[in-house]
C-alpha cells in the first residue's frame, strides 16, 4: 500500500471512530451509515482539504452530508 492511501485509509478510520463516540453509536452502526449515505467516498474523495480540518469541524461537516443525503431521500 502506498503512503497516501495508507494516510486516507487512517484518515477513513479516525473520522469513523470519532462520529462512533460522538453519536455513541457502534461500528457496524457507523459503517451502515456511511455507506448508505456515501460517507466514505466523500471523505476519500476529498482528502487533500478534509484531512487538515479539525475532528470537531469534521464531524459537522458529516452530519451535514448525511442529512443532506436523508433530506433528498424524502423528495
């Protein structure tokens, strides 16, 4: 595995850990949630700039992603 995609594959796993403890909410729960609303994709997609944020900013800017997803979901 090269450097970058070790860094994203941390990067991946530190921001699903952290919305774990935020929403105390398991793993398993947090993986559903992030594949159901792209989560990941968007995340990996958009490393360069996410990755220098901080976990608070982070976990914001998910939730605004997965309730953006839910609310297009309804329409």
């Amino acid at each position: 595995m090269k450097d970058k995609e070790l860094d994203i594959a941390y990067f991946l796993s530190f921001c699903m850990e952290q919305y774990k403890n935020k929403h105390k909410i398991s793993g398993e729960e947090v993986a559903t949630l992030f594949e159901r609303h792209g989560v990941l994709s968007y995340l990996k997609d958009n490393f360069e700039v996410l990755h220098t944020q901080g976990h608070r900013w982070l976990m914001e800017e998910i939730d605004e992603l997965i309730d953006k997803q839910k609310n297009g979901m309804k329409k």
